[in-house]
C-alpha cells in the first residue's frame, strides 16, 4: 500500500469527484492553521448542492471520513466548503 493511500486530501478528492456531475473542477487545497489541517473543496458551482447535501448530511459525512482519517494519522482535519 503507497503512502499516498492514506492522505485524507486524495481521499476527499476521490469521494467529491465520485459524487459530481463536472468531477474536472473538483480541486482541494490544503491550508495549515493553528495546529489543524484545513481542506478546501471547491466544486463546480451547480454541483454544490450535491455536495453540500439535503441539510448538509453529505457535507457532514465528509467531515466525518475526514475526522477519521485524521485518526488514523494522528492529526487534526477541518473541511470548508468555498462557493
């Protein structure tokens, strides 16, 4: 198993583009702040609402695949959304 395998910013992005219809214009950046990892996603703008969710479920449950990948590496995750 590579060591890339287990970065959780190649997991978002593999999850996000699986759920897209534009999966081109998925792009995740990586922002370190105050001893959390920041995930940027950013989709195209009419497939927001599949990744955001009905009541954000769906945005939720990649913060939690997030949460548990940043278990497994011993480091803390957030993911933000961007329009």
């Amino acid at each position: 198993m590579s060591e890339q395998s287990g970065d959780p910013k190649i997991l978002l992005e593999h999850v996000t583009k699986a759920l897209v219809d534009a999966p081109d214009q998925v792009t995740v950046s990586q922002i370190e702040e105050e001893g959390e990892i920041v995930l940027e996603l950013t989709v195209a703008e009419s497939d927001l609402g599949k990744v955001i969710g009905k009541s954000g479920r769906t945005a939720r449950a990649l913060r939690t695949l997030l949460s548990a990948a940043g278990i497994k590496a011993q480091k803390r995750y957030a993911l933000e959304i961007l329009e």
